[in-house]
C-alpha cells in the first residue's frame, strides 16, 4: 500500500525547517533567530518574539513618562458646549480628569476640532511647552 501522497511541509519553530516553494524545496537552515526571522520567516518562538518586543518597545514613547501635564477642563468644557464632547470616549475623558492631559495629546485634539491649543489652555500650554524646550 505505497501511497504517494506526501505530507505538507511547513515552517516550524525549529532550527532547521523546509521552505516549500514548488517541487523539491531545499532544507535552509536557520542559525540566528531574532527579528529578522520574526519579520522574514515568520518564526514565533521566545527568542524571535521577544526580539520583535525589545525593537517595538524602542520605538514607543511611553505616555506615562510625559510629565507635561494641562488640566483639561477647560477642553472638556468647549467640546460640551459646542456638543463635540461624545467623540473622546468616556474612558479617555477620566484618564484625563484623573491624571491630566499630555501637551502633546492636548495639541492633537485641539486642532482635530478646530482650535488652537493657546485658545483653550492659554499661556499654561506655551509655559509647559517652553520649559520642555529649556530641558
């Protein structure tokens, strides 16, 4: 009962894999994981992902980090009376109530609705960015 039937080879989390693409494919070996292979071959195993992690956290500016911080009350009133408030998701408008908001995120949403960021929080918006400058 020779059957001819072959199984379907694919890439695995191994060092040595086969690269199927048409008949005969060729075993490659795989001797350094890290992002390459994340992003190339699509490996997924610790080492591979934990490189892909270490490159992207890299790249992230962590919000928390940011010590430039309005009170955005003054925003939220606006958006309330020009009934804009409903587009910031209740959950950002806490984290904001709570912790303040990032000049930075302050700017963006200032002029997304059409204002200019020294229009609502005054010159606490030019202090905050003018002692950034100074750092």
């Amino acid at each position: 009962m020779g059957s001819s039937i072959r199984k379907k080879e694919t890439m695995t989390n191994t060092d040595s894999t086969t690269n199927k693409r048409g008949r005969g494919a060729l075993r490659k070996e795989i001797t350094e994981h890290g992002v390459s292979m994340y992003v190339r071959r699509g490996c997924r195993c610790d080492i591979c992902r934990s490189a892909r992690y270490q490159q992207q956290k890299s790249y992230r500016k962590r919000s928390d980090e940011v010590k430039l911080r309005l009170d955005p009350t003054p925003l939220l009133q606006r958006l309330e009376a020009t009934g804009d408030l409903a587009e910031i998701h209740r959950n950002k408008r806490q984290q904001w109530l709570k912790n303040g908001i990032d000049v930075y995120w302050a700017d963006y949403w200032c002029i997304k609705f059409g204002y200019h960021p020294s229009e609502i929080f005054g010159a606490a918006f030019y202090q905050l960015t003018n002692e950034e400058e100074a750092a």
